[in-house]
C-alpha cells in the first residue's frame, strides 16, 4: 500500500499543508494531515459494503486552524483539563494558560499540539508526525520530542502509537479528539448509536468538569455502559452528573487496566451496521457524546452541531497530577511516554 500525498493548503505564514491518504486492500482508507497530526477523513465499509466517512472534519488545511471543537486533532503536551491551571513536579510550580474558567483545557488553545506544524514521514501502510517541543512553552517544563504514528492494516483497523520523551520531568497525556458518527460524518445525531464501556467505574467531577478523585462505581448509574446501551437513552436526565457536562463528557476507568493493549469499548450504529472496537494501553477514557459542537459547516457542507459525533479519548485521567491515587502521568529524564490506540471496524 503506497500513501498518497497531496496539497491541502497553506499555513498561515505560507508553508504547504500536505494530506496524507492511506489505503487498505477492502477499501477503507485514512487520511492525516501535517496541521495537529489530524485524522482528517476515515472511509469505512457498511454492512453492505459501502464506504462511508466517519469522523467529522474541515475540507481545507486552513480550516483546521479554527477548530473549536479539536476535530480530529492530537492533543497535547497535556490532554484534558488541569485545575487551577498550575501544578508542582518536585516542588516548583508550572502556570498554565488559563482557558477554561479557572482552569486549563487541552494545554493552550493557540499553541497546542493541535495546532502544530508537523514533520511527516509516510511508510508503506503509515504515517509517522514528529515534533520538537521547547522548554517552558506553554508553561510546560522539559525539551520534548513527540511522534505520533498512524497505521491503517488489512483488517480494517486503524492504529495510533504515540512515543514522547523530555529532559525534565514533565506533564505528557497525549489522546487524539477525533468525533466518530459511524452512519457517516453528516448523518446528524449520535444518540441512537449504542456504546459498550469496559469500564465499571468513573471519576466523578465538580463544577469546571475536575475530578474529585473518588473512582465510583457506575453500577445503579446513568453512567453504567457495561452493556450496551443506547446513548441517547439517559444522557438528558437531570442527575447532577449529566447536568455539570450537559450530557456524558467524564473519564471512564478502564477495567483491568495493565498498560497491555486491551478492548475498551464498542460502539454500535444501528443505521449502517457499522461497528467499531477500541483498544488501547492507556488507563482511562473520555467519553464525549459532542454536547457543546458549536452549529457550523463542515465537509461537503455538512452541517454539524451538538451531538453529531462522539469521542473516545484515550488518556491518563484528567487532573491526574493533583490526585496521587491516580495512574501518574509525569514522565521524563529517561522514562519515556508511550502509549497505543486502535479502532477496528466490521
């Protein structure tokens, strides 16, 4: 499988935005970009047989720099949220930006890895982005150097692995914020695709979406997808929960967690009869049903809005550096952030 590269705009200050296309033997194809390391277009085969794009995303590079909602981006040097938009590694405190109420969101919503302009190299069923990342940008510490690698196999599976290091210890969680509508990326809603999470608890948040630090159980919950479960089906009931992140958008702990590549969830749609397996090595997972997608266009014209993509952002929990009962994501000064995710789809 050779991967196609093509011009798909210009930077802001006049660098040539490339896309990368993947292709397997059935058909299904993955396109990524060097803006974000961004999962720009997944065709995926229905029951039927035909292709449909699944993930929601912009027709232009250039779009890609008013993303809002993080369509198909890499986050980082820090996915997810911080509270207070500060922490302490070995007693000296780092200020973030401060971008989402008193806290911080996804590292920086300008400077981002989400926003970054990648090295690329393409493989024969691959794509792997690099970066060089300074010390003190974006008030993280320590010189980083970050890859994240993207393969599409025969099985229709498409997997990220994602490799960083640092010469100081430092902040690294690294997910990807692609929005998934298995009907296909203009189909509307995803409230009647129906999820499994191998998960049986969560960690409960306060006002701002920060974890309190307990792991409850989901068992008696509206949180509870250890069977599948209709998404739509609860995600309005006034319970605290669901009121604080106006539907689900909390991080679920994956069973058995042990840093193997493990099968955390599947997502059903009933529609097209498409079907897509998670994995990955990570501890936790955001579950985000796409309650705050502002209104706007996106590819072909699609029309997006609030609900019309879900995400399974594969994680260390978030504010996980000021709870130490949490899986630790400093890394660095020889201990190296690695991790894996993969969709597969029937």
């Amino acid at each position: 499988m050779a991967v196609e590269i093509q011009s798909f705009g210009k930077t802001p200050d006049g660098r040539e935005i490339k896309l990368y296309t993947l292709r397997n033997g059935k058909g299904m194809q993955a396109s990524v970009t060097n803006v974000g390391a961004i999962l720009v277009k997944l065709l995926v085969p229905d029951a039927q047989g035909r292709l449909e794009d699944v993930v929601l995303g912009f027709d232009r590079g250039e779009d890609y720099y008013d993303n809002g909602s993080f369509f198909g981006a890499v986050v980082g040097p820090s996915a997810n949220r911080i509270g207070g938009a500060a922490f302490e590694i070995d007693g000296v405190k780092y200020q973030l930006a401060v971008n989402d109420g008193p806290n911080n969101l996804h590292s920086d919503i300008d400077k981002g890895y989400h926003k970054a302009f990648w090295d690329a190299e393409a493989g024969e069923n691959s794509v792997r982005f690099s970066l060089e990342d300074a010390d003190g940008n974006m008030g993280f510490p320590g010189n980083k150097k970050i890859q994240v690698t993207y393969t599409l196999d025969e099985d229709n599976g498409l997997e990220l692995h994602y490799h960083a290091s640092s010469d100081k210890k430092t902040i690294l969680n690294l997910t990807n914020h692609t929005y998934f509508n298995l009907d296909g990326h203009a189909s509307g809603k995803i409230e009647g695709h129906e999820l499994t999470l191998n998960a049986s608890r969560y960690t409960p948040v306060v006002k701002g979406a920060i974890p309190t630090g307990e792991l409850a159980p989901v068992e008696g919950t509206f949180m509870d997808f250890t069977k599948s479960k209709v998404i739509g089906r609860e995600i309005n009931e006034p319970w605290e929960q669901l009121l604080l992140t106006k539907g689900y958008d909390h991080n679920w702990v994956i069973d058995g967690a042990d840093g193997s590549l493990r099968h955390f969830a599947t997502v059903k749609a009933p529609a097209s009869g498409r079907v897509m397996k998670a994995y990955t090595t990570l501890p936790g997972v955001q579950f985000y049903a796409g309650n705050c997608i502002d209104p706007q266009k996106g590819k072909n014209g699609a029309e997006y809005g609030p609900r019309c993509g879900l995400c399974l952002e594969t994680q260390y929990y978030p504010d996980t550096i000021h709870h130490p009962a949490f899986p630790s994501c400093i890394f660095g000064e020889g201990k190296d952030y690695d991790s894996v995710t993969a969709y597969r789809f029937a």
